[in-house]
C-alpha cells in the first residue's frame, strides 16, 4: 500500500486531501505523521514584500497580495496546491495544515504603497489562497491590510469563500460607497453536503449567501 495514503482507520476528518504525496521536487522523502496534523500557529512566512505582479492575458488583475499561504478550507479543486512543493512540502495535507502567515504583511504594504513608482492600481486581495480562511479570525492579517489600504485610499478588490468578510463590514461598507472595493463571494453550490465534501472548512452555502446579502445592502454596496 502507498505509504502516502492514510488507512481507513487513521482518515482524516475534515480535510479535503487524505494524501501527502512526496514533493517531486525534494530528493529526500519525509514520511508524514498522521497523529500531528493541526495547524501550527507559529508558521510565519519570512517574505519580505507583499505586493506581486502578474502579465498573463488570463486573470482579470495585475497586482495582488496574499497574507498566507496553503489554505485550511482545504478544496479538493485547489489550483494553488502545487505552490507549497516550492516551499518544501506537499500539495495534500500539508497545503491545508502547514499554512504559512506574514506577520508583518501590513507593514510591508504600507511600504510599497509609499514607493513613488506605485502608481495606485487596483490590487486584488486572494489571488492565490484564501484571505479569510479560518485562522484569519485570530491572526487578523487580512484585516491589518485592509486598513492600511483604506488609510492610504488604495482600490482594492476582495476574493473568498468565507462569511468572516463580514467581521471587517465597518472598513469595507465606507470604501464601497467611494468605489474603492468590491467584494467576491464564491459559491460553487447551494448544496451543503456536497459543498462540505469538496470545501470542507469553508463557510457553508448559506452562510455565505447572507454574506452577499448583507454586502448588498444600500448602505454597503461592497458586492
């Protein structure tokens, strides 16, 4: 049996990979132990600047930022497993449970908003992974950039599949209203069985249909 493949009795809950497949860029194989799989909070990304650029003709955006990466919602459809394989680990389990954070992401934006050569193009928060996925609610990340954006009058727009976006409605709702940010919520299916097999730690179908309902709202105009 494939070492990578948990048995029936040590399956994961909850995760929407059950494999660790070996890095194919690593010559050494490190075999996983399946009784340490929480996210570890003290996984920081030592990046040293936040705002990446982009030339394809196929993504609507030319600047993003992504205050983390890997992704605890854990989707089985991830384009941007394969990422964490530069990073040394894998695109199964480890994408989902060694999630890596920039603690001083807000610093650095303040930054590069600062530089003379930023011109003031829209930047699109999430491009990669989720910017509102669950440990957001204790790391606040994603909110220290929106403020600096907001403080600095920088556009922005904003991709997720977390009802959390509301946590930060007293930022969002004024900078909508001057036209300075939208919000994308993304729902695959309104059917919560099916949205819990393919995104697991997402927020569930309903919960983020009232998240654009309340985005929507007049005095919001963030969706």
């Amino acid at each position: 049996m494939d070492s990578s493949q948990p048995s029936k009795s040590s399956r994961v809950i909850g995760r929407g990979s059950q494999i660790a497949p070996p890095n194919r860029f690593e010559s050494v194989r490190v075999e996983s132990d399946w009784e340490q799989l929480e996210f570890v909070e003290g996984a920081t990304d030592a990046t040293q600047s936040l705002i990446t650029s982009n030339d394809s003709p196929d993504i609507p955006f030319a600047y993003s930022i992504n205050p983390y990466r890997g992704c605890e919602h854990g989707c089985a459809y991830c384009y941007a497993r394969p990422g964490h394989e530069l990073l040394g680990m894998n695109a199964g389990l480890d994408f989902e449970t060694k999630v890596l954070y920039k603690p001083n992401a807000a610093r650095f934006l303040r930054a590069e908003l600062c530089r003379p050569s930023w011109k003031g193009e829209v930047i699109a928060i999430s491009g990669v992974t989720d910017c509102y996925q669950p440990v957001e609610r204790q790391l606040r990340i994603t909110r220290g950039c929106i403020e600096v954006m907001v403080e600095a009058r920088q556009a922005f727009g904003i991709i997720t599949k977390n009802a959390l976006v509301l946590r930060d409605l007293d930022l969002l709702a004024p900078h909508a209203r001057e036209g300075m940010c939208a919000v994308n919520l993304t729902i695959t299916t309104l059917d919560a069985n099916l949205a819990r097999e393919l995104e697991p730690r997402t927020s569930p179908p309903t919960n983020r249909l009232r998240a654009v309902r309340d985005l929507s709202w007049p005095e919001c105009r963030c969706a």
